[in-house]
C-alpha cells in the first residue's frame, strides 16, 4: 500500500496579519515583530554580539533561522566533553527551556519546547569579541 503526501505550494495564513506565512508556523511580519519587541529582555553584555543576534533575528525566514542569546542559568547537566580548539572548550549541556516550539494565540507568546540537549562553546578570552570572530559566526 502506498501513500501519498501533499505538499501544499504556500503555507498558511498567518492568524494574526493574515498574511501568507513563510514557512511552517512562521510569519515574517508577526514573528520578527515579536523578537524585535523582545530585544530589550536580553543582553549578552557585548554590543557587537547582541547586535549580530538581533541581526539574525530582524531578518530570520523561519523558525530555526535565527540565533538568540540564552541565559547561562538555563543550562543544566553541563559536562566537559573533552575536545578544546584553539580559542574554545566544548561542552554539552541541557537547556531547560529549549527552542521555540508553537506559537500560543491565547498568550500571544512563542511556547517552548522543554529541555533540549545542546552543545556549548566555552570562549578563551572572549571580553572583547573581534569582528572576525563575529563574521566567522556568521557563515
């Protein structure tokens, strides 16, 4: 027996502008305004970081698309995993919140997805990160 699935060719209407979304669950128009309001909950305490962040955020095409700064106290079980590069150590870690998972109409909130398993890059020397830095992050 074979089944056959179909790909619809747009995805649907967003409920709030009522706008074709982008991708599954993603409204460029509504999302990017929910993480553009939200850019003043968080900092990561370096201005280049938090602007390539919101960068990524301003201009996201779904879901997965962007980066966002997490809290360290979100992670848990974080463990040494024994490899180190040149400027980091890895770890890996549980972020207890997890990325965003459905977009709740009733809240008007992103509802997340729970603990996450996550890899973590300690940086050496990272008080001042350089524009290559930046740029590499960026690729």
């Amino acid at each position: 027996m074979s089944t056959t699935f179909s790909i619809p060719s747009n995805f649907a209407t967003c409920p709030n502008c009522e706008k074709t979304c982008t991708s599954i669950l993603w409204c460029v128009n509504c999302d990017i305004a929910y993480l553009v309001e939200n850019f003043k909950n968080w900092s990561s305490g370096d201005p280049k970081l938090d602007d390539f962040i919101r960068h990524t955020q301003k201009t996201a095409k779904e879901t997965m698309d962007f980066l966002e700064w997490i809290d360290f106290s979100q992670f848990d079980l974080i463990k040494y995993t024994g490899k180190e590069g040149s400027f980091s150590t890895i770890y890996t870690a549980l972020w207890m919140e997890g990325p965003f998972w459905n977009w709740d109409e009733a809240a008007s909130i992103w509802s997340r997805g729970g603990p996450t398993k996550v890899i973590l890059k300690r940086l050496n020397d990272s008080r001042e990160l350089s524009d290559q830095f930046i740029n590499q992050v960026g690729v």
